[in-house]
C-alpha cells in the first residue's frame, strides 16, 4: 500500500510545467532550463535544498497555475500507485493578503479535487505555517486554512528553516485556532534541530505527526516519549539524507525508531528535488534498512490511523488493507 502523508506541493513542480508557466507569466527561465533549477544534484544541507523548493514560487502567485500544479501533483501520485495522498504548501508565501490565502488556497483544494475525482485516488491539502513569517501572518494563515477546513483542506503544518527560526512559541495561537477547526496536525521538528524539539511541537503546538523527527532517535528520554505518547514520525528517507539530516540512507534512524516502537509512515518531502518518489522510498526500507513485510503491513496500518482523512475514506482505506 502507498500512503503518502509527507509531501509539499512545491516540491512537485513538473519541469516541462514550469517551463510553460515562465512563458505565460513572463518569467525568465533559469541558465541551465528549469529541471536543472529544480532538482539537486546530490545531498547538500537543509538552507540549500528549501532554496531549490523556492525556485517554484513565483507559480503559485498566478490561482490558475496552482490549480494546475495540485491538479497534476494529484494524478502523478495516482500513477505512481499511491492510494492516498497529502500535499502540503506554505500559501502566504504565494499571497500578500488573507484574500489571496483564501485564493490560493481554494485553487490548490480544487485542482486537487479534479484529480482526486479523475482518478479515484483521493487526496487532501494541508496548509502549512512557515518559520520564518511573524506571528501575525501565520494568524492569518491559519485562520484561512480554517475556512477551508473540510472543502479540501485537511492538516495544518509548520515548515521552513529548523536551524534559524527554532523557536515555536510565536505560533502556538495559529495551531491553537487550526485545532479548533478540526484540522489535524503535524508539525516538522527535529530535522534539523535536536530531538527534545520534536516534543515541544507536540506539547506547545498539539502535534500529533511529527514531520522528519530525524534527530529524535539521538536522545533517549525523547525516543521513549515518542514511543510511549503515540507520536507519529513522518520518515522520508531521500530527502534527510539531501537536506543533511542523515550521513547516508543506510543511516536513517528509521530501524531504530520501529525497533523503539514508534509509529511510523513513509513521506517522499520534495520528489522532483531528490528524483525519488514514494514507490522508490518503500523500496528503499525493505532493501537497504531491513524493514519486513511484516513491518510495512505495520506501516501501512499507522498510515491509515493516522492519515487526515474523513471517516468514510479511512474505511475505504481500511478496505484495501485487508
């Protein structure tokens, strides 16, 4: 089963779609073409990997073009095989006003409802807070994903840089009113930052997914916190291992947090940067971290609790797994 629960919309942009936007926006393309401006050419660290997402930006400024960019996110994870998927984007980096969130946020929900709709798979947005933006405007983020809660959006996420804006107490009043709107939340923690991080996504924001979590495994008493609390870590093992989160992929934490007993699912982050989807980063925990097929059909089970689905969709989910 393919249940993709980390993956940014911004991270999906199609080379030969970005090419035909530019010319319709009147943007420059890039020295070199824009899959070479999109995709990195190996690991790096996390400031340089989030630039390259960055290169796709300036699209998402135009409703229509975001609505075809989650349209065609949508029925590229349905041909890849996946049975469900979440896409999560940063929309005030796309908006200058609460009515342009609201813009792009419905352009993004109903691109992706078209495809969901065309191919049978469905999908959900999760609208993402960024790091770096003020208290305020991440207010006004969370207030619009709240106005879309339950016509496409789904989750509510704090993403951005780790190492230069740690601090999460500015945010707290955004998650807390995402939380009263029924969205389900995760948060990227410890990705960059060191594992006790993971825990203060969970106690001050109320996390319930953790988004990378990577560092986690590094600390005792926050490892058995994540095992003991039910805490969700989203995995992508590609793409820590480009942002420099891991040495090699053969050195995810991934073993140890199953073997700790924490609830894990499997993300591909930012494919079109890394070239690995979720097909490849399944393959990649049978073959190089000796995950079972008995510790995938436990995966499998986690994605489907865990997933910010309605209750209809999670039966249809719970269907195909037995």
């Amino acid at each position: 089963m393919l249940v993709d629960l980390h993956s940014h919309l911004e991270g999906r942009v199609r080379p030969e779609t970005a090419a035909e936007l530019a010319s319709e926006l009147g943007l420059a393309a890039p020295e070199g073409g824009w899959e070479r401006a999109i995709q990195l050419d190996g690991p790096a660290d996390l400031t340089v990997y989030l630039a390259k997402v960055a290169v796709t930006y300036p699209f998402f400024r135009s409703p229509g073009a975001a609505r075809r960019i989650a349209r065609e996110a949508v029925l590229d994870g349905a041909a890849e095989g996946l049975d469900y998927l979440e896409l999560r984007f940063g929309p005030a980096t796309h908006a200058d006003d609460e009515a342009g969130l609201d813009e792009v946020i419905s352009a993004v929900a109903e691109g992706m409802r078209e495809a969901s709709a065309e191919t049978g798979m469905p999908s959900g947005a999760v609208v993402a807070a960024l790091r770096h933006h003020d208290r305020e405007a991440n207010l006004a983020v969370a207030r619009a994903a709240a106005r879309a809660a339950g016509d496409g959006v789904v989750g509510f996420d704090l993403a951005g840089d780790e190492l230069l804006f740690p601090d999460l107490r500015a945010h707290v009043e955004a998650f807390q009113l995402a939380r009263a709107a029924g969205l389900g939340i995760t948060c990227h923690a410890a990705e960059a930052a060191p594992g006790p991080a993971a825990r203060e996504a969970a106690e001050l924001l109320g996390a319930t997914r953790i988004g990378h979590g990577a560092h986690i495994v590094e600390d005792a008493d926050t490892l058995a916190w994540a095992a003991d609390s039910g805490i969700v870590v989203e995995i992508c093992p590609t793409s820590n291992w480009y942002t420099g989160a891991i040495p090699s992929v053969d050195r995810h934490p991934a073993p140890a947090f199953r073997d700790a007993g924490v609830r894990l699912v499997l993300g591909d982050d930012n494919p079109l940067q890394t070239r690995a989807g979720m097909p490849r980063e399944r393959e990649l925990l049978a073959s190089v971290l000796g995950f079972t097929p008995s510790d995938l059909a436990a995966l499998d089970r986690v994605s489907v609790d865990a997933a910010f689905v309605e209750p209809a969709v999670r039966r249809q989910l719970a269907t195909r797994l037995t």
